[in-house]
C-alpha cells in the first residue's frame, strides 16, 4: 500500500500547471500575500504549439516578471494578412508587440514564480484531487499531499485530473475538432518586422520573429486537409506547408529557409470558450477556452486570466469567503473579460474560411478590418499590474 505524506501547513492556492497562466497566477498570489504551490508535469524548458506572438497588453506584466527575458523577443510593429488569391494588406499595430519562444517564456515565468516564494514541483504531476470540508487536498505522483483553501488548473485544454471532470474532454467526446496544429522554427527568414498570416482554404499559417533572430511558423489546419495531404511528410514542415496551403507566396517565403527545431503537433482544436469553474476549482489558460491564434491575443489572456483568478481567491479569502465563492467571483469577471473576443474571432474565422467570394470582398478593407479585430478581441478585465 503506498505510503502519503501530509505537507505541514495549509495553503490559500494551490495551481495546477506551470504554463503563462499557472505562472502569473502564482506571481500575483505572492504579490498579494498569499501562500501558494504550483504543479508542473513537465520539465522546462519545454515547447508548445503556440504562434508565441505576444500582444502589447501583456508586455506590462512581462516586463515587471521576467524583464530580461523581455529584451530578448523580437518587436512586432505591424500585421501583414495574405489571402489565396496573393492580395496582401499590412496595417500597423496600436503598439508594438513582442515575438519570444514559449521555450523560453514559460522557462522564465516559472523561475519567476520560484523567486517569488511559491512552493514549485517541476516535472511532478497531480494525480488527484478531493474536497474535505472546505479544504482541497492535493495528491501528487510523488505521494504527497498538500491541503489549500482554493484551486486553480492551467494545466492545458487536455488537462485530465482524478476528482474533476474535465471540460475539454466532455467536449472532445462530443464533437471530433475540426483543427490540428503545428509548428517549428525557422532560420534564413528575413523580418521585416511583422507577423505575417497566410490564409487558405482549410486553414491559415502564421510567421512570427521570434528571438535569435529565428522565426515560429505555426499553422491550423482542418482535418479533412490533413487527411488529403498525409502528415507523414510533417518533418519537413515548409514542404508539407507548400502541399497543405498551395500558397506560392508563403512557399517563397520558406523557400531558403532552414528548419533548426523539431515539428510540434497537437491535436484535435477546438476553438471555443469553456468552463471557467469546475467543481469550485478556477479553470484558467487554454483548460479555461482556446482562442484563435489569428487574433495574437490567446498568450495575453492566459496571462491576466491567472492574475484575475488570483486576485478572486485574494478577494475572497480576505472577506471570509471559501475557495467556492473564488470561483463564482471568477467566473463573472472572466466572463465578461473574454465573451466578446470570442464571439468576433468567430466571425472573422467565418468570413476567412468562407467561400473564395467572400474572401475577396474582405480582403479589399483588410488594414481597417484588421484594425478593428485587434481592437475587439483584446482582454477586457482591466490591465492594471
């Protein structure tokens, strides 16, 4: 019989998964004087699929968290959109935007978060967890057990813990996901200083610069394309882009380019708000909604989304409340931060993957609707630091 091991003490927050959601959430615990351990199944640095754009409502925050790494991306003045039909419109950014590796985001917030007091276990999953009276107990693979007055998962929109039913996958059994997603990194691409996104019929691909000089290539597909085309030819990513897209201008532009990371895949996408709360628990990041990476706003969401948890769970135990009323304080708030983001992404998403008529008659306004799709998919929760 495996032995448990009780940790001594009780928490105000445990979190479940060390990604830019988990992270910020634990740094602004600590910034309100909370007591908190953070989980990470993985060990960083560590890659995911992601187009690492990062809009400039989230460069306050980063540049207060980890400023040296900050200095280190790329700076996105303007977005560039290339239809099928070859017209390409560019329209400049509000304010300039950051291009960094999650390789090297997600290693940096966690070190932050280290630094900041949280009690961190990297590379050590959560098997369970449970509620005894008011309290969450938290089960490790390790056998140990740590007692917290709330809970928060950002563990990804897999996540999948014992004690709670996880939304992403209620919602996968439902419908298969029309999307997969893949990325890598290129060198040989020269920036012009933009990100640049690629449409065609059955998905779109996003260039990014990125540090080093480096540029992310990130791509969603449908299925059905997929299928079509195979996958087996994925490890020559701008090969496999070229059959997948059949767009000679983004063919070009990988043309001299030079592969120097693995190709990274996740599927299947389902592109969509879900449960802020499960159980009493605070679902944040990618477990909490994905949105679409055409809008670059998905880093900067999973960002305040765990600031704006913390602070429900400071709020609430600060008023005498349990870690229950935390979520229902959370769900509003991040309900009225993100509905409208989504609803516009999907629109937009409609109008891009539409019939080639439709394309066109959007692609002539393209600088204004761009404009504007930046304006109404940003968090709407307040950006205060």
């Amino acid at each position: 019989m495996e032995t448990l091991t009780y940790a001594s003490g009780i928490l105000n927050l445990a979190i479940i998964g060390g990604g830019p959601a988990g992270c910020a959430a634990a740094l602004e615990a600590r910034r309100l004087g909370l007591s908190v351990a953070i989980w990470e199944r993985d060990r960083f640095p560590r890659d995911k699929v992601c187009g690492e754009f990062i809009s400039s409502e989230a460069l306050p925050l980063l540049q207060t968290a980890i400023p040296q790494t900050v200095v280190l991306g790329a700076s996105i003045g303007c977005a560039e959109f290339i239809s099928d039909r070859g017209v390409s419109r560019t329209f400049r950014l509000p304010r300039p935007a950051l291009g960094l590796s999650r390789r090297r985001l997600d290693a940096a917030l966690w070190k932050a978060s280290e630094a900041a007091g949280a009690d961190v276990h990297e590379g050590e999953s959560v098997r369970k967890v449970g509620r005894q009276a008011s309290l969450w107990e938290i089960e490790s693979v390790a056998g140990n057990v740590h007692r917290a007055k709330a809970l928060i998962v950002a563990c990804g929109r897999w996540w999948s813990v014992e004690g709670l039913s996880s939304p992403a996958r209620q919602t996968a059994s439902r419908t298969p996901g029309e999307w997969i997603g893949a990325k890598a990194h290129f060198a040989g691409i020269p920036s012009h200083g933009n990100v640049e996104m690629y449409f065609f019929s059955g998905g779109y691909c996003g260039l990014a610069p990125i540090e080093d000089g480096a540029c992310n290539v990130c791509c969603l597909v449908r299925r059905e394309r997929v299928r079509e085309c195979g996958a087996k030819g994925l490890a020559d990513f701008a090969a496999w882009l070229a059959q997948v897209s059949h767009l000679p201008a983004l063919e070009m532009r990988l043309r001299k380019a030079r592969q120097v990371s693995p190709v990274v895949t996740t599927a299947p996408v389902h592109l969509e708000q879900r449960q802020a709360t499960q159980g009493g628990a605070l679902i944040v990041g990618d477990a909490a909604g994905f949105l679409d990476p055409f809008t670059g706003e998905g880093i900067s969401m999973a960002l305040h989304g765990g600031r704006l948890a913390a602070q429900a769970v400071a709020t609430a135990l600060a008023k005498g409340f349990d870690g229950e009323r935390a979520a229902e304080i959370f769900g509003r708030s991040l309900g009225r931060a993100v509905r409208r983001s989504y609803t516009i992404a999907a629109l937009a998403r409609g109008v891009m993957q539409g019939p080639e008529w439709l394309r066109g008659l959007a692609s002539a306004p393209l600088p204004w609707v761009g404009k504007r799709l930046v304006q109404e998919t940003r968090w709407r929760g307040g950006r205060e630091v």
